[in-house]
C-alpha cells in the first residue's frame, strides 16, 4: 500500500499523539479503580490503532483537497493563457521555461 506524503505525515502525526496520550493517561487515573498496566494495555491496544487511522483520514482528505485545489489552479492558469493569445503563450517566451532533456539516452549526432 502506497500512502501520500499527507496521509503519511497526519498518521505520523496520530501515532505521536497516541504515544502523548499513553504518557498523559499513564499518570492521571484514579489508581483505586484501575492499574496503571490497565490504562497502558487499553491505551496501546485502542488508543494507538485509532489515533494513528483517524491521523492518516485527516491526512488523506487533505491530500485529496490540495490535489483538487492543484488541479483547479492548473486550469485555471492554462484558460488564462489561452485568452492572453497565441503570441503569449510560445515556449519561448521570458516567463515560461523549457523542459531539459533527461540524463541519459540516446546520443543525437
């Protein structure tokens, strides 16, 4: 399974904040009810698995937002290149760039 930066930085992100919450929870509970072992075991069994899912969820609509946001952008760039006119939209005008060939390949002789 291949994850997104942001899917992978919002799981980062949930499972460093289990860790915080195990930590948290770990020194505040009312001990004539519970363990601390207790508290652990429930917080590593379904504290982590949930705030690390929930943190790639968060991370995979961001994705999806910004990939939609890029697309928009994109479109929106290109109709504004297209109305400026033929003359303005030429490879080799000062604002855009060429692409550069990539290493490797064929020699051309």
């Amino acid at each position: 399974m291949r994850l997104s930066g942001f899917t992978r930085m919002g799981a980062m992100i949930g499972f460093f904040g289990a860790i915080a919450f195990i930590l948290i929870s770990a020194f505040q509970f009312d001990s004539e009810e519970v363990s601390r072992k207790d508290v652990i075991l429930a917080e590593v069994l379904f504290g982590v698995p949930i705030f690390t899912i929930v943190g790639a969820a968060i991370g995979a609509g961001w994705d999806f937002f910004e990939k939609r946001a890029a697309r928009s952008m994109a479109q929106t760039g290109s109709s504004v290149e297209a109305e400026a006119g033929p003359d303005a939209a030429r490879s080799d005008s000062p604002g855009r760039r060429r692409r550069r060939k990539s290493p490797g390949g064929r020699r051309q002789r």
